[in-house]
C-alpha cells in the first residue's frame, strides 16, 4: 500500500461530504500549502454525451476577479490590424512570418487570435494548435476583427472552456491568494456561462456535479444549487 505524502495527512474538512460553495471554497484555501501561489480549479461534470454534435458544449467566460495569471497572447494579422494588436499588449504578432515560426515549433504563447482573413493561413496550423486547444475559433471570440480587444480579454481574464469526452469542463478559476469573494464571483460567472452555453441536445439534469481543488490540495464537492445568487 502507498505511503499517503505528508501534506495529504494534513489536508483538513471532508472530502466526501457536499459543502455549500462558499465552504468550499474556504476548505481549498486552508488546504493549499505548498510553497507557491497554488491555482484554484473546477470540474463541472455536466449531463451532456460530447460524441454528439448537439451536445457539445464550448464558449468563453470572462471571470469578474481575473485568473491571476500572465497569459501570453500571439496575433496573427497584418498591417493596421497587427499594430492593434500589439498596442493592445499581445506579445508576438505577425502573418505569415508568424505561422513558419509556428511550424517551427515556436510555441511560446498561451492563446492564439486571428483576423477573418488570416484563416486561410491559419488552417496550416490545426494539426499544431488543434490538439492543444489553441486554435482560432470565431465561436470563443479568437477570430476576431477587433484583435486589439480581444487581447485585453484574453489578458483581463477571459478563458475559454469546452466539455471533455467524459462530459466533464475543466478550468482554472483564479488563485489562493485571491480573497474568498473573489473565486466566489469567478466560479459563479463560470458556472452561468456554462449554463447559458447549454446544448438543445441536453436531456435531464445539466450541472450534475461540480468539484473545486488547488494545484497540489484535495478536491471539495460543491452543492450545486447553492451558486445561484
């Protein structure tokens, strides 16, 4: 049998039990010990078979407190629209230039936005940035005409989220240093995202479950009705 590590012996409130979101919440912060800012996650396991085209679910949500994290943002464009984009904060910017680079496997950004007419060139990189959730999409806001704002909501705390294969979307809500109110605001924002997003195809209960964890802390469930308000 597995030695439990040292910090797992510590970890404090019951894991098995549904908390109101506001307790746990409080049970994540009193668990993150490790010697950085740990992330605060959620899992929201919803009602929904993603195999299924009317069930898919995918958006993007800006959370009120942030994510407490510097999100390093490529454009791809030209000219007028390139120095939008750049005077917006992005960090690489560029067309055609951009994209080689890319196909070299210069990977050094986080999210990717587009101009409309950049996606013929664009679609050179689906099987680079498909796989690792980065490809420009007009659905979440990252094909864009207006790049210089959607670099500032890209920085200003706007994440995407999308259902795995298991039903299940994954996504960072902020950091335990953030004030109680603060991932509070966040997780709701999320979760009424994830509810307006909801599919046609959904049947039965959508928000089944939900979970908030730390990077290296145990994981709460939450009572689902208890974020509403």
């Amino acid at each position: 049998m597995a030695k439990q590590p040292k910090r797992a012996k510590a970890w404090t409130g019951d894991r098995l039990a549904i908390h109101p979101v506001e307790a746990a919440v409080k049970l994540v912060k009193a668990n993150a010990t490790a010697k950085f800012d740990e992330s605060v996650e959620i899992a929201v396991n919803l009602g929904v078979d993603p195999r299924h085209a009317d069930q898919q679910v995918r958006g993007v949500v800006s959370l009120p407190s942030g994510t407490g994290r510097d999100v390093r943002v490529a454009v791809i464009a030209r000219d007028a629209k390139a120095a939008e984009a750049l005077a917006a904060g992005a960090e690489v910017v560029g067309a055609e230039d951009l994209v080689e680079r890319i196909q070299g496997g210069f990977m050094e950004f986080d999210r990717v936005i587009a101009t409309p007419d950049m996606m013929a060139l664009v679609g050179r990189l689906g099987k680079i940035l498909g796989p690792r959730g980065l490809m420009p999409n007009p659905r979440v806001g990252t094909v864009t005409p207006n790049v210089g704002q959607a670099v500032k909501d890209a920085k200003g705390g706007a994440i995407e989220f999308r259902v795995e294969k298991a039903g299940i979307v994954h996504a960072g809500i902020g950091k335990t240093s953030f004030t109680d109110e603060a991932l509070l605001a966040n997780v709701r924002a999320l979760v009424d995202a994830l509810n307006k997003a909801k599919p046609s195809g959904a049947k039965g209960v959508y928000v089944k479950r939900i979970s908030v964890s730390s990077t290296m802390g145990p994981g709460f469930k939450v009572d689902t009705a208890s974020i509403a308000g």
